[in-house]
C-alpha cells in the first residue's frame, strides 16, 4: 500500500480552504442588495411607492444590523476610516444641510433618506467583500435581472398576450400612453423591449454593465465560461432590442477606453505610454469634434432628434433658469424629484408625465446644490476615474516583484466609471440609486485595497494560498 515516505520533498496534500456558512449568507444577502438597487423600478412596479420605500428601508436596516457588529469586532478586517470616500460624503452631507434653503424641503428630507441608505450600503458592500467577490455579486444581480426580464417578457408576449400595468393593473378602456407601461409586449413586433425594470434605457445601461462583468469574468477563466458567454449572448441581445442611443454611446466609449489600457499594459517603457496616451487623446478629440460637427445625421442614424429628443429645449433650458436663481448654493437636494410636490407638480412634462430628473446629472446636481455641488461632485468622479484607470493598466506591486501579471479584474472599475460619465451627458442616474452605490463602491474599494487579492482579509482566496493580511 503507497504510504509517505519520511523524508517527503513537499507538504502532503491538503483541502482547500472553505469559506464559512456565514460568509456565503453574507454574499448571497449582498446580491440581494444589488438586485434590489439595480432593479428598483422593478421593486417599485411591483410592490407600489410605498412598497419599494419599505422594501429599500428593511434592506437598510438589515445593513445596519449586520455591519455595526461587525464594526465592533473589527471583521472580516478594520474598517478602514481614513479609506473613506470623503468627497462623496462631503455631497451627502451638503445635500442634508441644504435643507435650511431648499424651495422644497420635503422632497429634500425624503431624498435625502434615500441617498444615505445608498450610500450605507455602498459602504458596506466595499467593506465586507473582496474585489473577486464584487465582480461575483454583480455578475449574479445582473443575471438574475435579465433573466427575469427574459421571463417577463416571455409571459406578457406568449401567455397575456398584450401589454402589462404596473403593479398588475386592469387595462382601462381606451388607449392610454406607452409610458405607463411596464412591459410593452415588443419582444416579437421589433419594438423596444422594457424587461422588469419596466424601462428601456435602464434595461439598456444595465445589459452593458453585465457585458463588462461576464466578459472580466470570463478573462479570468472563471468556472463555467460557457454559461457566461451565453449570459453575454443574451445581454448583447438586450442591449441591441432597447435601442437605447445613449446606451450605444457608451458602449462605444467603453470599447475605445478598453482598447487604449489593454495597449497600455502592453507598454514597456515610460514613453511607449506617453505615445499612446498622445494618440489615445489626440484620436478622441478629433472624433468627439467630428461627432458635434455630424451630430444631427449621426443622431438621425439612431432615431434621435438634435436636440436629444427634447432634452436641450424642453428640459435643459428650464432647468438653467431655475438654477440661476440660486446658482452658488442651488435650490435644494432632490434626487429624484417628487412629482407631487408643488415645485414639481407639471413643471417640466414629457408625454403627460411629470419629469423626475434632467437628463443631465451636471445640470441636476447645479439646480440642486449649485456651483458648489458640480464641485463636489466633479472631484469624486474625477478621482475615481483616475484611480480607476491606474489601477487598470498598473501592474499589481506590493513588493519588489514587478513582473507579476495583470488581472482582468482590475479592469472593471474604470470601465463602469466611463458608462456611468458618459451616461450623465443625457441622463441623471448617475448621482443617485445604482449611480451612486457604484460611485461610493467603488471610490472606498479602490482607496482602501488598491490591489487585488492582497490585505482584502486573512484567507485570501483569490490568491489561491492562505497569506498573512498585509497592512
């Protein structure tokens, strides 16, 4: 019978480590989390106002819950307060204070409670998982939100036959508009697809997001690379059928900054990236100049009027008057905007419906919070996209080794950080709900663990080897 010889060469043989049962609870409780975040319209058409207030409330709650004993034991690692985003949380704090000058304190107290629960569970998120396990956990939020989109879809096309009302409403007598819609029913008539988020440009944003993390995930050769890349196939295919422009936009962005950092990482010398860089924002220059100078057929080509289907006459132009009344301070945080409120209440409309942000997260934050606030927020965006692309085309270095290689990983932050950037020329989510969480994810993450896999805790699984915490 073999046996080991007593003089053996190597260690014998062992398991590999395991994580705890509270752990997986604890990751399986963070995809609900995103899932609940990306999907809160979907939350909101099924469950009321009312219903997705109490839902993002209890998921608050339960952050708390679980996060302040951690705190106190300092697990999975300390918490790392010197780390914190304190620009992002210069705006929240700002947003709280304008209540003493907001034209509309009410909608500023109920926003406010909605971007401190965000921004809690943003932080929390970063502090208790890994980067591999952010990447994991939205790759399960996004699969779980085109899936039932698929679903959905599937249902109100081949069982209901006709469109579906939020909250599964009777269809009234008559014709009503589309937008009040939450499925359409175009998955077979060639029109745009809604998914359970019940809106296309969302269903759009959210399909690229999950094209870059199924596709960093299958960089890394992570385990069923088949299953992933019919998950891609099926995003893909969502991304094209809510023919969303901005969304194409930003999916062209992405495309041109990836191509760039992986050239990057395949620079050897300082000036090797000097040339690239030089090229990279010479060629964008002129292409971005070229696409202002061709913007109307351009826009054409995608089904959209030069003015961005009414966002610069009748959006635009009425939210630059009202932030000129206060334009240092603004007029009050309110991110969304209450309908309801009288402030609101049919002042900018779009197809009957009350317009609940601007189309413009710069325009927003500037009729919101002011001069003050596009400060604020344009240092968190800026330092996150810079430390975002070093951390991306940067080889890994914790010690003397400066030949270790590159994780597909590390490219994810900075790509998320371009869709979100690019998406705020036309859209306003950015700076609130999954905007916000990824901004506030992500700058804690990148400032509190720069490197994959090292100091993230004590059993580093990315690693592949149980490592000392680094500190």
């Amino acid at each position: 019978m073999a046996q080991y010889t007593k003089h053996p060469v190597s260690a014998p043989p062992t398991a590999p480590e395991r994580e705890s049962t509270g752990h997986l609870l604890l990751r399986g409780y963070a995809i609900l989390v995103l899932f609940v975040t990306f999907a809160h319209s979907a939350v909101y058409n099924l469950l009321g106002r009312d219903g997705a207030a109490i839902t993002l409330a209890v998921f608050t709650l339960a952050t708390l819950a679980i996060g302040i004993p951690m705190l106190a034991r300092n697990r999975p690692q300390p918490f790392r307060w010197r780390r914190l985003p304190w620009t992002a949380l210069g705006y929240t704090t700002l947003a709280l204070v304008s209540v003493a000058w907001s034209q509309w304190r009410g909608p500023t107290i109920i926003t406010w409670v909605l971007l401190a629960a965000v921004t809690v569970n943003g932080l929390f998120l970063a502090h208790v998982l890994t980067w591999h396990e952010i990447v994991r956990a939205l790759s399960s939020a996004f699969k779980w939100i085109l899936g039932l989109s698929l679903a959905i879809e599937l249902w109100v096309s081949l069982v209901l036959h006709g469109p579906l009302l939020p909250n599964f409403l009777t269809l009234p007598d008559g014709k009503i508009d589309p937008q009040w819609y939450w499925v359409r029913d175009n998955l077979f008539d060639g029109g745009r697809i809604q998914g359970i988020v019940g809106n296309a440009n969302l269903l759009a944003i959210i399909s690229l997001f999950a094209l870059i993390t199924f596709g960093v995930l299958f960089a890394a050769r992570a385990r069923w690379r088949t299953t992933l890349a019919l998950w891609m196939l099926l995003a893909a295919y969502f991304l094209l059928r809510t023919a969303s422009a901005t969304a194409l936009v930003c999916a062209a962005a992405v495309a041109l900054v990836l191509v760039v950092a992986l050239a990057m990482r395949r620079a050897r010398t300082p000036g090797a990236r000097t040339r690239i860089y030089v090229v990279a924002i010479s060629g964008t220059a002129i292409a971005g100049l070229g696409a202002w100078l061709l913007r109307e057929p351009l826009l054409g080509l995608l089904g959209r009027s030069a003015d961005l289907t009414g966002r610069s006459d009748k959006i635009w132009t009425k939210v630059l008057q009202r932030a000129g009344e206060h334009p240092v301070f603004g007029n009050g945080f309110s991110s969304p905007w209450i309908p309801e409120d009288p402030a609101f209440d049919e002042w900018i409309t779009d197809h009957g419906i009350t317009v609940f942000h601007a189309h413009n997260m710069w325009l927003d934050v500037l009729l919101q919070l002011g001069v003050v606030g596009v400060i604020l927020m344009a240092v968190a965006y800026g330092t996150l996209l810079w430390r975002s692309w070093f951390f991306a085309v940067d080889r890994p270095r914790w010690d003397l080794d400066g030949e270790r290689p590159f994780s597909p990983l590390t490219l994810l932050p900075n790509l998320f950080t371009v869709v979100l950037l690019v998406q705020g020329f036309s859209e306003s989510t950015p700076i609130m709900l999954w905007g916000w969480l990824l901004l506030v994810l992500l700058s804690f993450k990148l400032k509190s663990v720069p490197l994959v896999g090292v100091g993230e805790r004590d059993l580093l699984f990315e690693r592949g080897a149980r490592q000392r915490r680094v500190p």
